[in-house]
C-alpha cells in the first residue's frame, strides 16, 4: 500500500499515512480532527543512493572570449 503524505491546513499538523488510494478522502487531521487537509508529494522511491548533484568547477567552461 502507497503511503501518503499529508498536511492539515487548520493547524498545519503533517502527518503521512499508509492507505488505498480511494480512502485518501477519509483522512482527517490526527491532531485536530478536520477533514479540512491537502496531500503532500508522496514518498515513493525513497531509498538511498548515490547522489545526482555533480559538482560543477567554478568559473565558465568554455566561455567566449570577451574581444575588446
Ligand atoms: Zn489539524
């Protein structure tokens, strides 16, 4: 079952949960009890791994040369 993040939108409460896809309009806020919330990116594919960010060497790789 797909886990769900959620945030309440009365007192801001998140809080993510492991429901079906058609009870996401069930949910309510466990910290205040409304109804009142939005769905939050789900957390899919979270497993760690190597990272994407490469770090790019400063200054312009291939910078035009400024003719003066
Ligand atoms: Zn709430």
């Amino acid at each position: 079952m797909p886990i769900f993040e959620f945030e309440c939108k009365d007192c801001g409460q998140k809080f993510d949960l492991m429901i079906s896809n058609a009870d996401k309009d069930k949910v309510k806020c466990p910290q205040c009890g409304t109804g009142n919330i939005k769905q939050l990116i789900s957390l899919f594919n979270s497993s760690g791994g190597g990272s994407k960010y490469s770090n790019l060497p400063p200054g312009c790789a291939g910078c035009a040369q400024q003719g003066g």
